[in-house]
C-alpha cells in the first residue's frame, strides 16, 4: 500500500517550488488518479493540485513503472525512492547531471505505450 507522506511531500514542495518560481521547467509523470487505491487517491489528488499550483506540470501516464525525477531537462534523481510518498530505510536513490541521461528516461517513457 502506498502511504503517502505530508512530510516528505512538504520537503519535496519546497525544492520544487523554487525551481519552478527561477524559472527552471518541473514536469513530474505519475500514473492517473484513478490508478491508486481509494486511500491514496485524495492525498495523491491534494498533491497534485499544490504540484500545479507551484508551477509543476503533472503528466498522467497509465502503467509507470521507472522511479525518477527529471528538472530541468538535466538533473536526474533515479532509484527505488518514491518521490512524493512514504519513505522507508530500504530506499535508494542517485542524482546524475547528465542531459543525455535525463533525455534516454523521457524516451522509455514515450516508448512504453507504443
């Protein structure tokens, strides 16, 4: 079950937010709303309104499977971390600059539904 964290997301908030605001482009890709269980579906549905709210774009795309996280065309944070949501001691998570890395990930995921 996926239990998602204010806390987490709070932290998670903060950095996005002042990226988006220094003009950085956020996108996040999660699967749709209606593909979490009843009790994540209104926290996941909360984040993603103060996601928007801040300047992120949130891309719906059924059947996600890959953890990472993308800013600005070039920073990628990829691992076993759920971004936005619980956390637990297992999780594992690495940042790589790399514009060529963060544009191989977008295209795994345009891939996948073809």
């Amino acid at each position: 079950m996926l239990s998602l964290s204010r806390t987490r997301f709070a932290i998670v908030k903060k950095h996005l937010s002042s990226k988006s605001i220094g003009g950085i482009k956020v996108e996040i890709i999660t699967k749709p709303l209606y593909q979490y269980k009843d009790i994540s579906k209104s926290a996941m549905t909360k984040i993603v309104n103060e996601l928007a709210q801040i300047g992120c774009e949130v891309i719906f795309k059924e059947d996600v499977y890959q953890k990472f996280g993308s800013i600005d065309e070039r920073i990628v944070w990829y691992g076993n971390i759920h971004l936005l949501g619980y956390g637990q001691e297992t999780e594992t998570i690495m940042r790589i600059d790399s514009i060529e890395v963060a544009e191989e990930l977008r295209q795994t995921l345009k891939q996948e539904k073809q």
